[in-house]
C-alpha cells in the first residue's frame, strides 16, 4: 500500500509539473514557478481510496485493494505496474483562457472521449483525466483535468523510453506512447486481478505450515515436512535431502501463478495433479486439470468457482518427483581431481570448475594428449543430477562396466544401459542414472 501511494504520488506531481531547463543556476527559480503551475497540490489530495478507467474499478480496503463486480483482491504487483506507467506522464503547457477561446472544443477531444478517463478517488478530493486527441504533428497530446472545483486542458505527453524504433523522420509523429496511455485507461479489469494461487495474506495458518502433500498421475504421491526438512517417502541410504533445492522447490509451489484469472465460471477437464498445504488443523488443495479441448492447465482452490488458467511452463511444481527434493549429485572433490582406471591405463585428471575450459592431465602415461571433448563430457556428467538414485539395485549385477573413477577416497564404477548413463558409488552400493551416457574407453580420453 505504502509503495503504491508513493508511485502515486510521484506520478501526481510529474503529470502537473511545467518542463525546464536544468541548469544549476535555474534550480530555486524552476521550483518556485513549478508549485505556481501546478494543477493541484498533491498534499491535498490525502490518501488514495480508489481508481476507475472503462473497463475497471478498483477501492482501497485497509491495505489490500479489490476490484468491484465482483469483488476480488486484486495484486499488489499489478497495481504498482500500472502507476509505475503512469509516472512518465509529463505537462509541457497549460492552456490559457486566450487560447481555449481560439481553439474548438470538438478538435482537441473526440465525441468519445468521456469514456476516456481515469478517475482517482482521494479522502480530500476527486480527480478525473480525460484523454484527448493526440497533436498531428507532435506525439503530444491534450488532456483535460478536473479536480471538482476547476476543470484544465492541457497538452501532455510520455517522456518513457520509447519501446519500438522509429524511421527518424517519423519519430516525432508516432502514436506509440499515446496509444499506451490510452491502454491504461482501456485495461481489462482481469489485468489487476491477484492470480496467485496461494494467498499468504489471506491464509494465515500458511505461516505455520506443517506439511505439504503432492498427488500426480505421473508419480507416486509424496509428502514433505517443512519444519523437520524431510520427506516421505524417504531418501535411499546414504542420500541426503537437498537443502538449497528443497527451499527453491518449496518457494516454487508457495508462488504459484496463473496466466489469467476466470471468475465464477465451470470449466471441465481431467484433474492431473493436487497440492495439499496442510498447518494449524487447517489445509489448502489446490487441483491442477488438464482440458485436451483447449490443450490448457487450469487450477482450482478448494471448493472456490474461479478458475486459474495456468502456462504450461508454470505448472512443474505440481508434476515434480520426490526426488527432485533429494541430493542426487555426487559429493565432488574439493580439489576437482579424480582418477580414471582403465583396464591397463590410469590417469589423473583435473576437471576445471567451468565446463568450457580445458581439464588438465596431471599423470600423463607415456607421451599421450587429453582428448578435450571427452573430457569436457566426462566433467559436465559428473556434475549434473542424476534423473534417479537406487540404493541396493540388482541392476548392478547386470551391467558391464567400462571403466572406474576415483575421488573423494572412493571407488565409482562407470557403466551404460538403455541408451543412460550408470555410476555405481560401491561403498554406499548407490546406483546412479544419468540421461545419457559418456565416452567409455580409453582411447576415447587419450590420443
């Protein structure tokens, strides 16, 4: 609330503010003659209680905003948006009485423009903009204001950075930025509706959240603590829950967003997945649907009739596996070197911290080179998370392995099956898989 009034403010001052010079020595002279152009003095206007355009309605209800018909919340974020688009508003003239008397009323504002206002509601006063027609050969603009006591045009414009490159010659006339002013005043009220799917202002058990649960066709269902930090079900022997990525994937579900908001509407579809937010004695579901008509994701709340259409980009926290929570990289050697054995070669190498540069060959056997290509495969495998981590699989049993890696005081068997990539960790009897596999022989790492 306190930051949106302060971009109200700011855009209040600037829309009635005269342009000058900025020499130095013109300072004290330019804002003592800007408080006698002003419009009206902001410090009169007290506190914002609400803002309208055409399509639009929004009050002010302790600090939350809401629209009307219905009433929604409506977000933060979205509101200080359209404020910080406003805030480029600039005044370079008043028109005089003279020249209002020269000019007709009908060729600064069109017979529509009534319905092109935005009206601002304070607890000391009413101000209305009425947007006008843009100059022909200028991309300024008139604009009436009115505060309820006296009404003034004056000639406006945007001084925001121009988002679209012009013909020079023509960039004097565009329409651009008086277009997006107009779009201001023409927003759908959908734009500042509050798409979060998790409200924490309107939830405040969710402060004290104990649990989260995850249901999805495509994995098993799963639980997370969030005050003991682990999960059930549990990781295999010898992993670790992964702090870092157990707080970001947390963060992940906790700022779940929609695309756009639907209100009050029924909406059919094949429910793909629940988030179950469980603390205090009280729970949140949010349910994730799949519409193969439209080809789109919608989220319900609860028993709530609104309808969230998700991105399909947006919708991993409600798909993600137990074991993206869970530790599934191999514990790297603090001096990034390890060993490679092969059947009659050994060799120790360097892996440098930054993929793209050169590993180094440490033990060279006879005059042989590192193939670099290899070796920058062998590093970035090494590095990244496996796809799935299986304490005491029978599958090791199974697989012929190429070729061993040593680090850390411990032994790694280097396998591939089914077109993945195997590490067994043989004294954890760890199996991991890797999307895909690395070179396996020797002669793939030494010319």
């Amino acid at each position: 609330m306190k930051g949106t009034l302060i971009l109200l403010s700011i855009a209040v001052l600037l829309t009635t503010s005269i342009y000058f010079f900025e020499e130095k020595a013109e300072v004290s002279k330019r804002e003592t003659k800007e408080q006698q152009t002003m419009l009206f003095n902001p410090n009169k206007l007290g506190e914002l209680k609400a803002f309208s355009g055409n399509s639009f309605s929004i009050v002010v209800e302790g600090k939350s905003f809401f629209t009307l018909k219905p009433k929604k919340l409506v977000d933060q974020r979205n509101v200080d948006a359209f404020f910080n688009e406003l805030s480029g508003l600039r005044v370079s003239r008043i028109l005089s009485k003279e020249e209002l008397a020269k000019v007709p009323y009908d060729s600064m504002f069109s017979s529509d423009s009534d319905k092109q206002t935005l009206h601002f509601k304070f607890s000391q006063k009413e101000l209305v903009f009425k947007l006008g027609k843009k100059l022909e050969f200028d991309q300024s603009f008139y604009m009436e204001v009115d505060d309820g006591i006296e009404k003034k045009i004056v000639i406006a414009f945007d001084n925001r950075p121009a988002d679209e490159i012009y013909m020079q010659n023509q960039a004097h006339r565009s329409d651009m930025r008086y277009k997006k002013f107009q779009s201001l005043i023409e927003l759908d009220q959908n734009f500042f509706y509050d798409a979060r799917l998790i409200k924490r202002e309107q939830l405040p058990f969710l402060e004290n959240l104990d649990s989260i649960e995850v249901k999805s066709f495509r994995n098993k269902a799963y639980s997370l603590s969030i005050l003991k930090n682990t999960s059930i079900p549990t990781p295999p022997n010898g992993v670790d829950l992964d702090i870092e990525s157990f707080n970001h994937n947390f963060q992940d579900i906790m700022s779940l967003t929609a695309a756009k908001v639907i209100i009050d509407q029924k909406m059919d579809g094949e429910l793909k997945s629940e988030i179950i937010l469980r603390g205090s004695g009280k729970k949140l579901s949010l349910m994730l649907y799949w519409q193969p008509k439209s080809k789109q994701y919608f989220a319900k709340i609860d028993d709530e009739k609104d309808i969230y259409i998700m991105q399909a980009d947006h919708v991993t926290p409600f798909f993600r596996p137990v074991q993206d929570y869970w530790k599934m990289s191999l514990e790297w050697p603090d001096d990034n070197l390890i060993e490679l054995v092969f059947d009659k070669v050994q060799l120790q190498i360097e892996l440098p911290e930054k993929i793209e540069e050169h590993c180094r060959l440490i033990k060279p056997t006879s005059n042989r080179v590192l193939r670099q290509q290899a070796c920058t495969q062998l590093n970035f495998f090494l590095r990244q998370r496996a796809i799935t981590v299986a304490f005491d699989s029978p599958d090791v049993k199974s697989i012929d392995w190429s070729f061993e890696i040593l680090f850390n005081g411990r032994k790694y068997s280097v396998g591939t099956s089914a077109g993945e990539g195997l590490i067994w960790d043989r004294e954890k009897n760890l199996l991991y898989t890797f999307v895909k596999p690395i070179p396996m022989r020797e002669k793939d790492y030494l010319l």
